[in-house]
C-alpha cells in the first residue's frame, strides 16, 4: 500500500472503442475487429490508476441525467472508489469513441457533455479532501474554472499540484500559475510551443529546452515530456533534465497509457520519491496499462508494478 493521498479533478465518459487493421481516412467505413464499452474519461482513468497503485483517492466527478448515467456509481464501486465523488448534472453524460489499428496507434473524440458543467462550486465542496492531499491532479476534459480553484485550494495547504493537459488546450496563465508539475506527451508539447510562441514550430532535440523555460516563467517547476517507445523526459527548474528510457513491451493499446503515466508522476511524488524513482514507476505504469486491451482493466495495480520495476530494466 502507499500513504499518498491523491485529490482527482475528474471527468466521466463513456467510452466506446473499436480495434480496426488500420486508422479510417476521411470517407471510410470500416469492418471492425472487435468493439468495447466501458467506463472511462481521463479522470477517471486517473483516479483508478492511483488507487490500483496504493494511494488514497478523492475527487470530484460530473454525471448527466440520461441512461448512461447509470454505468458510473458500478464502475466506482468496481475501481473501489467513493461514489460521493460523483455530482449529478442536467444533461448528457460524458461520452467518447476510439478506434485502435493493429499496429497499436489510435485516435480518439471526447464530448465532455456533464463535465464541462464541473464548476468552482462543487470544488468548495470538497476543499477539505483537496487541502488533505499530497498532490491534486487534473486534465483536460473540464473547464479551467473547476481546475484552477482546485489548485489554488491544494497549493494553499501546501500540496502538489499536476497538470495533464488532454485533450489538449493551451492552459490558461492562471492556471499555468497554480500547476506544480505539467505533464504532456509530444503532440501536446508541440501544441503548446505554437501557443506560447505565437505558431511558430520548434525542434523536439534543442526546442524543448526553449519550451520548458517558457513553461518555468509561467509557474510550473518541473515539466514532464513522454514520447511512446521513444521514453520521456522531465525538465525541471533548477536541474539538467532527466531522460527516462520506456519499458519494452508489445504495445496492444494505448488509448489509457499517458492517464497511467501521469498517475504515477502523482503518486511517486507523493511518495515523497526522488525524480528518477518517480518517472521509472510512471513509465512502468504506461508500459503496463498499454500491454492490454482497454482501460479500466489494464490499468496496473502496484504488485505488477513493482514486479516490473524489479523484474525488468528499462530499455
């Protein structure tokens, strides 16, 4: 078990997914290979791969009126998570479709329905639980409001605060200022140089450098950058940055390995764990979590993580 207390501003959706030979172009229908549905959304991927970890888990989570609905307080209780985390909306529950080609590439489209609703009110609701954690992590499928009340709660108290800008938007200069630790994979790091440098593209090799100082003059102290196979890197304000190679595995799906990755940024630094434990233990978490089909299953508890970390070096 783990004594990290993690507080997840989350969201719900219900994701559909289908696995297909290859992704569809514009125009194509596809014979699918096989098709799941289940609970999902980014926080709550997150939520789950912190508590399968060890770590004590509270959050906030916005849920539609509709049939849907329904799926969330099983799959809660399934995650053993508290279904006092959930806040009930008017409106459409939050759904998403991915397809997965055989190669393991995928894409995915997101409509937040309910969790756009997630609002500074509810985080009022749980400041206790948020000033109680060691790190609040949020992402991208609410609105900056919900998120930068959360953080200004946690950073008050004295807690970590992690960003995972997915789906991505560029965050706001506010809540920039509020975030601890940004974690983005290297679509969104080059989504973010265009924003902060007016469109204008920059090399991954020698551009990343120029991307987390620009990142540091906004707020953050440590940005995290993961590439898939091709491992990640933390870049960090007053240290050389540390590159952290990727787990060897035979990639199924990848639709929930960055949720598991930045879930273990939250939880190792929770820990108390210095940066190099910290981004070993989260790439073992997405190497893992991507060995498998879906999400909600794969997402690793920590005797499988331990065992890879023990078991396995990185390559």
């Amino acid at each position: 078990m783990s004594d990290a207390k993690i507080f997840v501003v989350g969201s719900f959706v219900v994701a559909c997914t289908v696995t297909v030979d290859a992704l569809p172009q514009p125009g194509e229908s596809l014979e699918a290979k096989a098709f799941l549905l289940e609970a999902g959304g980014k926080g709550l991927n997150l939520a789950i791969a912190a508590r399968r970890l060890g770590a004590s888990v509270d959050g906030l989570f916005a849920i539609g009126d509709d049939m849907l609905s329904g799926l969330a307080s099983s799959a809660f209780q399934r995650a053993n998570l508290p279904v006092s985390m959930l806040r009930h909306k008017a409106g459409p529950t939050g759904g998403g479709v991915g397809f997965i080609a055989s190669n393991g590439e995928t894409c995915l489209a997101v409509a937040p329905g309910a969790n756009g609703a997630l609002c500074a009110t509810d985080v009022h609701t749980a400041s206790a639980a948020i000033a109680a954690a060691h790190s609040c992590l949020a992402q991208f499928e609410v609105a900056d409001e919900p998120i930068a009340e959360a953080f200004a709660i946690a950073r008050r108290a004295g807690g970590l605060t992690v960003l995972n800008p997915s789906p991505f938007r560029r965050p706001s200069d506010a809540v920039l200022a509020l975030t601890s630790v940004l974690c983005v994979n290297t679509p969104e790091a080059e989504g973010l140089a265009r924003a902060l440098f007016g469109g204008r593209a920059i090399a991954a090799s020698d551009g990343f450098r120029e991307l987390a100082a620009a990142v540091f003059a906004l707020g953050p102290e440590a940005l995290v950058i993961t590439s898939g196979r091709s491992g990640a890197t933390v870049w960090r304000r007053d240290a050389e940055p540390h590159f952290q190679p990727a787990f060897l595995i035979d990639a199924v799906d990848t639709l929930g390995a960055g949720d598991a990755f930045a879930a273990g940024v939250a939880v190792g630094l929770a820990e108390g764990r210095a940066w190099p434990e910290v981004m070993r233990l989260a790439a073992a978490c997405g190497a893992l979590t991507a060995a498998r089909a879906g999400t909600f299953d794969a997402l690793p508890p920590r005797e499988a993580v331990d065992a890879m970390l023990s078991k396995t070096a990185p390559a």
